[in-house]
C-alpha cells in the first residue's frame, strides 16, 4: 500500500497477514470458512490507492474487500462460468483508476470488475493461440494500464487495459526466457 505495508496471503492458515516494510507483524485477518471475512485457500491480493484490500479467496469462488485496518466491506462471485461467476480464482491486480482485474483459472479467463464489483467485462479461453489462456495465475497492471499475465502454458502475455492482446513470451524449459510452471508476477515504479 501506500505507506510501504506488506500483505500476505496466507493460503495455508486461511489468513491475510500485514506486516510492516522491515518484517514487523502488524495484524491479521480471516479464519477458515465459507462466511463473510472467512476464507477457503486465499490467492493472490492486491491493494488498491485507498488501502482497501481485495483478495481471491480461491476455493469460496470468490472475491473479498477489506478496508485498511482489515474489517470486511464485500464480496462477489460465485462458483461457475458465467460473467461474474469463477472457478478458482487466483491473481488477482487493481489499476490506478481502480478497476480490478482477476486471474480465473479454471474458467481460463481474466475478468474485470469495478471498485464495488460490478462486472465490467472479460477476455480469453482455452487455448494456444494468440490471447488464450491455460489456467492464468498470476496478474499484474503497470502506471500504463497494460496487464501481464502468467499462464500454465509457459507463457507471459500482455494486454490492452481493455483486453486486447499485445504479446505474449515464453516457452517450457529451464533456459533464459523459460518457464516451468511461472505463478507470481509484478511490476515496479518505473512501469516495467
């Protein structure tokens, strides 16, 4: 967030922990459960400008918003695959106008949601072609707006703010450029 803190889902324990820039505990929220605040295998997180934080709480099919000091706001989605609707959800990025884009997994498509979580639209399908995806992951928007992607195809794509394929890199291996399975990724300050 804004003041350096760090967020980590923690998928295992059923939990979001915040700790400060050194490794300081702050606080924590979330139990194991299907309710409100509750969390079945939490994914990835993201925060947006105002500090609230949203969470793929992947196995409840789900999206969660908590405010800064962690007190539940809402949630939307269910488990299936119509818009709105997700199948393992997983990464999960916010950009700088507050729209927030969702890695759903099983469904092979990100979906994208305003601040409050209505659906705003959605984009890819299983595939190899150009724009498919295989079980997306990890998601992340740059200060530009673009969104890079991983996907259990080996590949890193990149897409217009409103989904429209740009490029896309990789292939399985162990080499420069290679990937085995990529899950995590990130973007810096400086947009990269």
């Amino acid at each position: 967030n804004a003041s350096g803190s760090v967020y980590v889902s923690d998928n295992g324990n059923h939990r979001v922990q915040v700790f400060t820039p050194s490794g300081g505990y702050v606080t924590e929220w979330g139990e194991p459960g299907t309710g409100e605040g509750q969390f079945s295998y939490p994914g990835g997180i993201a925060v947006n400008a105002s500090g609230y934080a949203y969470v793929a709480d992947s196995n409840n099919n789900r999206i969660q918003v908590f405010g800064p000091s962690g007190t539940f706001v809402r949630q939307w989605g269910d488990a299936g695959s119509q818009a709105g609707n997700f199948s393992h959800p997983e990464g999960i990025a916010v950009n700088a106008t507050g729209y927030v884009y969702v890695a759903d997994q099983e469904n092979n498509r990100v979906q994208v949601f305003d601040a409050s979580g209505t659906y705003v639209g959605l984009w890819g399908e299983y595939g190899l072609g150009e724009g498919d995806l295989y079980r997306p992951q990890g998601i992340a928007v740059n200060t530009t707006g673009f969104v890079y992607m991983t996907d259990s195809h080996q590949f890193i794509h990149q897409f217009t703010p409103s989904g429209a394929f740009m490029q896309r890199w990789g292939s399985p291996g162990t080499g420069p450029g290679q990937f085995w399975n990529p899950v995590g990724i990130a973007r810096n300050s400086s947009g990269y």
